[in-house]
C-alpha cells in the first residue's frame, strides 16, 4: 500500500489564525477512522496579506481516505462545519483548497 497525504490549505484573514487553530486541539473522529496515521496542523509564518493554516492527515493508502470522505462522521462534521461559516456574517475563512499527495520516501530518526 502506498500512503497518502491530504492536505487542505486554508485562508484566513488576517489576525484571526487562533479561532480556526482551536477547532483542532480537540482529536475528531477523523483521528478514529480506519487507516487514519496522523494529523498536522502547519501555521504558515511571515504572511504579509492573508494567513494561511495547512491541515494535513496522513493515510495508510487513497481508499482509507476516500472512505472517511465517504462516512456519514466526516459529512456531518464537515455539514456542522459549513453550517456554522454560513451563520456568521464575518467568516475568518476566505477560502480553501485541497492537495493530495503520495507518499513516496519518508524517513524515521536513525537510532
């Protein structure tokens, strides 16, 4: 199996990085679902205009994550999520992609 990387890199106005970084210190049922590996949550430094969050999961192979995807957990978390962004008029998301990535070579401290 080869493992993948999803990573979803989001757009924050500025000065308001710390409300979207708590939704992520709390583990999610992501952090539960089968083939799950790990979770990294990157604050990009040095933004002149807009910041920038990437949130990274790390899957034991592409069917893992698409079946997350596929889950009632992850609609409902991403539904309530929507949800929420559609109530408030001053949202500090101002957009969002998604990157997919293989996991080619990856490397563990020598012991």
């Amino acid at each position: 199996m080869t493992m993948i990387k999803a990573v979803n890199t989001l757009r924050i106005k500025k000065g308001r990085t710390e409300e979207i970084l708590a939704r992520f210190k709390t583990p999610k049922s992501v952090h539960t679902f089968e083939g799950f590996v790990f979770m990294e949550v990157l604050k990009k430094e040095n933004t002149t205009d807009d910041e920038e969050l990437q949130i990274c999961t790390t899957w034991k192979s592409q069917a893992y994550f698409d079946a997350w995807r596929e889950s009632r957990a992850s609609e409902k978390a991403h539904a309530a999520k929507k949800k929420q962004e559609q109530k408030s008029e001053d949202s500090p998301i101002l957009g969002s992609e998604l990157s997919m990535f293989e996991v080619s070579i990856q490397h563990e401290p020598a012991e």
